[in-house]
C-alpha cells in the first residue's frame, strides 16, 4: 500500500508518537530543561499535597534538606523520586545536581485499591485504599540567574 508524504506522518504508531514527544519535551535548549518523573503511591492526595507544597520552586539540595527532616510518612516516596529525577537529569543530559531545581511539583488523585475484609458470619467489609500520582519537573537554573545571585 502505498502513502503520501503527509500520510506516513500521521500514521506513526503510538510508542513512535510518544517517543517523539519526549525527544521535544527534553530537547536542550539554554533557557529550561525539563525533566518529569511520575510515580503511582498508596498515599492520600491531601498528605502528599502537604508535603508538595513545602518542596515546589526550591532548589535541589535544599528540598532534599527538607525532605529528609519533615516527620511526615509521604516524605519517603518523594523523596526517592527527586533522587531519580535528578539521577536521570546528570545521566541522560550530563546536568550538575547543584543546578537543578524544582519548576513543578503536584499530586493528582488516582483509583481506589478495594479490598475485602473477612467480618462475622461469613461477610466482609470493603476497604478503599486511595491512592495518588506523582508529578516531579526539574529545571536547571539558567547561567543568567546563577550570575546575579552571586553578585
């Protein structure tokens, strides 16, 4: 069969256009590069949205800081994925970690693990275990920006 130019674009399959997306969204460029983690946790949207909130538009070392010191649960899971998001930025686009900073953090509802529990006489009661995505952006800090903080 054969296909006009135009055509052969369109008919990317689904893992070639989602490729192509990320090739754009990580291209490098002077002023921003993104990079996006997203994580499935057994958590509530409203712990995780506690501890999000502290940590957005901070630098890297010092939300690792935070992080590390606040008494709260949903810290650990956050934590682990600032490391891979800064993990992924020095490996895949030879980034320095003091640089980096996070542009965009927030916490997305998700589905309920349902569960049962076995209750007297043969019944059982539901449990619904809510639970939460994850979405982490680093940005490096342009050179711009790092020369008038040190003036």
């Amino acid at each position: 069969m054969l296909y006009a130019k135009n055509e052969k674009k369109k008919c990317l399959s689904f893992i070639d256009r989602r490729y192509h997306n990320l090739m754009i969204n990580n291209s490098i460029s002077d002023k921003e590069i993104r990079i996006l983690v997203q994580n499935i946790c057994n958590m509530s949207v409203f712990k995780g949205r506690r501890v999000i909130d502290q940590i957005r538009g901070r630098s890297y070392e010092e939300t690792l800081m935070i992080l590390e010191l606040m008494p709260y649960r949903a810290c650990y899971p956050i934590l682990k994925l600032v490391y891979s998001a800064a993990a992924n930025a020095s490996h895949n686009m030879n980034l320095k970690e003091t640089d980096l900073f996070i542009s965009e953090a927030k916490v997305n509802k998700s589905s309920f693990i349902k569960k049962l529990r076995p209750r007297a006489r043969g019944r059982s009661y539901g449990i619904k275990s809510p639970t939460c995505h994850i979405t982490i952006v680093l940005k490096e800090k342009s050179k711009f920006l790092l020369d008038k903080s040190k003036i």
